[in-house]
C-alpha cells in the first residue's frame, strides 16, 4: 500500500494535511453551492463528510481536487496552496468520482498502469498486483472494462486513485451501487491505507459506513459547515436514547395526564416511546413510572435504545432546514 510522510509528531498534534479558508463557489448562474468554508483535515484520519444531496459536498471535494475553481478562498494541501502550486498538490491526492469514468476498451491492468505513468511515477509491477489482489482485481487483470460488473469498474476506479500512492485519498460515494461483499473488501483497503498513514476523506450516503469507519464527522447542508466534530464525542454530547415500554394491555389513546412526557404510542396501541436526554440532570424517567403506576398503566417490560449517527443527521438536517424556513 502507499506509504506517507507523517511523522510522529503528526500525528500527535493532529497536524493538517488539508487546510480551507474562508471558501467560497458561487457559478454564474448566482447559485451560492460553498459559503464561507472553514476546515482542517487531520494526518493519517478517516474524516467522513455527510450531508443530503445538493449540500456541496462533491463541490467542495472537487475545487480541493483541483477540478472546479473556487470562486474566493484558500485552500493549502500539505503544505502547498492548490491554486498556486496546482502540480505538486494534485500528485498528492487521489481521487474516486461518483461517476465511472474509464477508458471501456482498456484492461484492468493497462488503464492503472497508465493512470501511474500519468504522474510521472516509475514503473512498480509488483505495486500494482498488490494493490489490484487487495481489491480482488489480479483475476480480472486482462478483462476489457466494459465487460466488467459496476461493482468491479467502481473497484477500478479505486486501484486507478492509488496507482500513484497519493497521501491523501478522496472517496465521493465510494460504495454507491456496490453490493455488500465488495463495500466490505473496499473498507478492509481503506483501513489498510489509514494504518500505513493515508488520509481518507469520504463522502457517503450510508451513515452506518461513517459511524463504523470515520475518526471526525463533518456535517454539510446548503453549502455550509454546520459541525465538525469527533465522532465519539458528537455521538455522546447530541446523544439521545429512547426508553420504550412494553404496555400490559393496548390503549387506544393517551390519557392526558401522561401530557407532559411528549410519548409516542404505537398503531397497535401496545408500545410507549419516550425520548430523553442523555445529558440532563433529571431524565424523567422515575416520574413517568410513578405517573404510569398512579394510573394502573401496567407494562411488562422496558429497554431502552441509544441514538445512532443517522438520528443525529436526520436531526441536524431537519433543524436547519426549520430554521431557514
């Protein structure tokens, strides 16, 4: 796999291999896509970007690509400013599009060779059969790509991103139309890659990738940086977990008195569902049992379920889009 420059001091200070300032895209037609975007991209860390469709997550990737120009702001990649130094930091980068773009009448092997030679690196045969075996490609080596499966090009379009052992590698939508075993394999490359000292920045719509794989989660919506933040910190400071109760006999509507908790009842009328802060001082909890039991509301068990990730987005995203009503 690729190997990096980062040293220890690195990363123990979370130096920053992808620095943006103050970003801005807005095109011709006054569509503003980027707004003012700040953000710092750790050494060596999976940093996965989430956000709906139209956020300016590919926007954003792209004019850090160096494939779309911004229309004000800095952008510096390890060390060199993308618009002054454009060569330099472009050889640094690898990138894998949303969309399948390959030469459909070369091999396997020939198009990520070519795609080595084209940033003046030496030949390394044996770089490239380990890269294509670690991504179940050695077997496919001489097929033509037009006759391969959108599983198998996307996998090309990975190993092409690689070819030139990049420090830093952008995946938009890697696993998009990729069926499980390959997103599994795929994964297995990128932690590969995150070990020898690659930084990975991924955009994706399935949360459960980002909560599994990513180190920091950034949050993107209408072309603004709504948070940053580690992913285990994020998951504990907007964290809510969902007490549901088990009723002892169905009810066909809440009685009035149990107002104040803001429960939720099942179509069956046989589940309570309340939501509480993990972070509050007093949960509600003790009070609500008490309440339920002054009533005679029997119930014949109770559990209780942390937030994910995707709760968290949806709640994020549907704030924002309040607020900007």
């Amino acid at each position: 796999m690729a190997t990096s420059n980062m040293t220890k001091a690195d990363a123990e200070t979370g130096a920053s291999v992808v620095s943006i300032s103050q970003l801005t895209k807005t095109y011709a037609s006054g569509f503003s896509a980027l707004k003012s975007i700040d953000l710092d991209i750790k050494k060596g860390e999976i940093f996965a970007l989430l956000g709906p469709n139209g956020a300016g997550k590919t926007t954003l990737i792209s004019i850090i690509c160096g494939i779309v120009a911004p229309t004000s702001g800095t952008v510096i990649v390890a060390g060199h400013d993308i618009m002054v130094d454009y060569r330099a930091t472009r050889s640094k980068i690898g990138l894998v599009p949303q969309e399948l773009t390959t030469d459909a009448f070369e091999t396997v092997l020939a198009t990520v060779t070519f795609s080595r030679r084209l940033f003046g690196h030496p030949a390394n045969p044996q770089y490239i059969e380990k890269l294509l075996r670690d991504l179940s490609l050695w077997d496919k080596r001489n097929t033509r790509i037009k006759e391969l499966s959108g599983g198998m090009k996307r996998r090309v379009m990975i190993a092409k991103a690689l070819s030139h052992e990049p420090e830093i590698l952008f995946l938009d939508e890697p696993t998009a139309g990729v069926d499980v075993e390959l997103r599994r394999d795929m994964w297995l490359v990128v932690r590969e890659l995150q070990v020898s000292g690659v930084t990975i920045i991924l955009t994706t719509h399935y949360i459960d990738e980002a909560e599994e794989m990513a180190d920091r989660i950034g949050v993107i919506s209408h072309g603004e940086i709504m948070l940053v933040e580690e992913k285990a910190v994020l998951m504990k400071k907007m964290g809510r977990k969902q007490l549901t109760l088990n009723l002892a006999r169905p009810m066909a509507v809440l009685p009035p008195e149990l107002g104040e908790w803001n429960l939720k009842l099942n179509q069956k009328g046989n589940e309570l569902e309340y939501s509480f802060d993990t972070k509050a001082e007093q949960t509600g909890i003790p009070s609500l049992l008490s309440r339920m039991s002054e009533l005679g509301i029997e119930f014949n068990d109770l559990n209780t379920r942390s937030s994910s990730l995707e709760d968290i987005f949806v709640s994020l995203v549907s704030d924002r889009k309040g607020a900007g009503q």
